[in-house]
C-alpha cells in the first residue's frame, strides 16, 4: 500500500476537543468500518492539537463515515453543539 492509496482512505477530522483521545477516536470511527489506525497529533510541548485522522482499511468507509459521523458532538455541553466540541469530517484529497 502505497502512500496514494492511503490518502485515499484517510479522513480529516477538525474541531477536536482536547479530552478526546485517539482511543476514543478510533471507536467513533470504527463504527463506520475497519480502521488502520487514528492519530491525533501533539505540538512540540506534547499539547494535542484539535485535528486528526482516521486511516480506513477500505476506501468504501471514507464516506460512509463522513455520512455517519459528520456534525457527531463529543463533550457538549446541555446538547450546545460548541466550536470546541463539534467533531466536523472533511475529506483530504
């Protein structure tokens, strides 16, 4: 598998809070199909930043997935979707 493929089968996902883990990550997205790997990349300090991806086995789920999960909220606050809480999915081709 080469890195085109890949990029094929990767989401980019935007607005993270920063008490999702990338295990919490990888069974919110796992729903949507077999999962190679989600990471959730930190700055130089160690800080999580608010992006990540999720790495799909199959290209079919990329999409399903962003049916499925798009708008998903995680920490809301009273069902407020807020700014920092509003996971927003967008392909990265």
């Amino acid at each position: 598998m080469g890195i085109e493929e890949e990029a094929d089968r990767t989401l980019f996902i935007r607005n993270i809070d920063t008490r999702v883990t990338e295990e919490l990550l990888f069974e919110l997205f796992l729903q949507a199909g077999p999962l190679v790997r989600t990471k959730i990349p930190k700055d130089l300090d160690g800080k999580q930043k608010t992006f990540g991806f999720a790495v799909y086995k199959h290209d079919v789920s990329v999409p399903y997935a962003m049916q499925l999960l798009n708008g998903t909220t995680l920490y809301g606050k009273n069902g407020v979707k807020n700014e920092q809480s509003l996971l927003i999915i967008i392909i990265d081709l």
